[in-house]
C-alpha cells in the first residue's frame, strides 16, 4: 500500500477532491439558504458549527458505504426530505418567531448536519469508490479530501450569502437547485431508477415548479388566516 505524501496518494486525493467540490456546490447553496434569516453575528458560527458535525457524519457514514448502498430507498425517501427541506426554506422568513438567538443558531445547525447529510449520499459513496480503488490508505485520503474541501464549501456559501443579500430574489434559484437535486436523487434511487427513469425529466420539473410555487403562495400570505 503506497504511503501518505506519495505520488499515488496525491493523484487519488485530487480525483477525491475533485468529486467532492464538483458535488458539494447544492451543499453551499443549502448552507446560505439555512444561514440567511439568522441574526448576522451567528452565520458564520452556524456555517462553522454545522459543516464541522456534517463532516463527522460523512466520516462515519463512509465507513458504512457499502451497506448504505444495499440499503433501498435511502435516496428516494432522501429526496423527498429534501424536497421538503426546500420548500421549507423558501417559507422559513414567514414563520420566524421571537425566540432567542441560540436556538436559533442551534436549528440552522442541526438543518445544515441534516440536509448534508440526505444531500452527499452519492458524494460519500463516490469518494469511498475512489479511495478503494486506489493504491493507498483510503481513510486518510478520504479525511483529508473532506477536509480540504471543507473552507472551499464555506466560502462558496458565503458568496451565495452575499448575493441573497443584496437580491432576495435569489433564494427562489437556490430553493430551485435543491429542488432539482431531490428530483434526481428520488430518480436515481436503486429500486426506483428502473421505473422513474423515463420520466425523469417531468419528475425534476415538477417538484421544480411545486417548491417555487409554494414558496411565491406563502410570501403572499395566501391562506385563510390572511384572507
């Protein structure tokens, strides 16, 4: 097995970094949607906090990959949470309450460790792939590419960040791109993929369409209560 620093284990480490930021980019969109309605002092915290437990989780949950992959409908009823968790965040603005701070900052923590998690099936089993494939220690090459690209994802959520910001408008693309991500993951499960398949296409645009309907209904406030 070739050691750590070598020639092997570099290359290996770039094709495991190179899948990682190729796949974490609806993970930063997540993270900034999550962080957006949080009080400026605990964004970063929470991107801290809940991206530092989201890789402890893929760590552990690598180590299972094998059996994560035999396990049917995990990407299915995966997609559907998240399908759920998009929705919900496009709406989050219209039922923040006074609560304090802390439990604020303490949700958005344990909604980004979540989502990361439902999001980075295919991620963690890719990267675990790679490293068993390779000609060296696959734990330290998947620890260290979790790592390196973990500073990466946190920046890319705070640009996102910046942009909902200044457009708000934005967050209904980001809402958009999660959506679009639980389509393919509820299409691409292993025992749904043989008849969802064909209508892949329709399946993304539908649930697509559905998160940013819902999300244009709440922020008129259309409901009985409003009427």
């Amino acid at each position: 097995m070739t050691t750590i620093f070598s020639a092997d284990w570099l290359i290996a480490l770039s094709s495991i970094l190179l899948i990682d930021l190729a796949m974490s980019g609806d993970n930063a969109i997540l993270i900034a949607l999550v962080c957006k309605n949080l009080p400026a002092k605990y964004r970063f915290k929470a991107m801290i906090i809940g991206c530092a437990g989201a890789i402890i989780i893929r760590v552990i949950f690598t180590i299972f990959a094998i059996k994560i992959l035999s396990i049917a409908f995990v990407q299915f009823l995966g997609g559907l949470l998240l399908l759920y968790i998009a929705a919900n965040l496009l709406t989050a603005h219209k039922h923040q309450t006074k609560s304090n701070a802390p439990a604020t900052l303490l949700s958005a923590v344990k909604t980004i460790m979540f989502a990361d998690l439902i999001m980075s099936v295919d991620n963690i089993l890719s990267m675990a792939g790679v490293a068993s494939t390779a000609n060296a220690d696959e734990w330290s090459l998947i620890i260290c590419g979790i790592l390196i690209s973990l500073p990466i994802i946190i920046c890319g959520a705070n640009f996102f960040l910046i942009i909902l910001e200044k457009f708000p408008v934005v967050i209904y693309a980001g809402g958009a791109v999660l959506a679009f991500t639980a389509a393919k993951m509820v299409t691409n499960d292993k025992m749904t993929a043989a008849c969802l398949s064909p209508f892949k296409t329709y399946i993304e645009i539908i649930f697509v369409i559905a998160v940013l309907l819902w999300g244009i209904i709440k922020s008129y406030d259309i409901s009985p209560q409003h009427k």
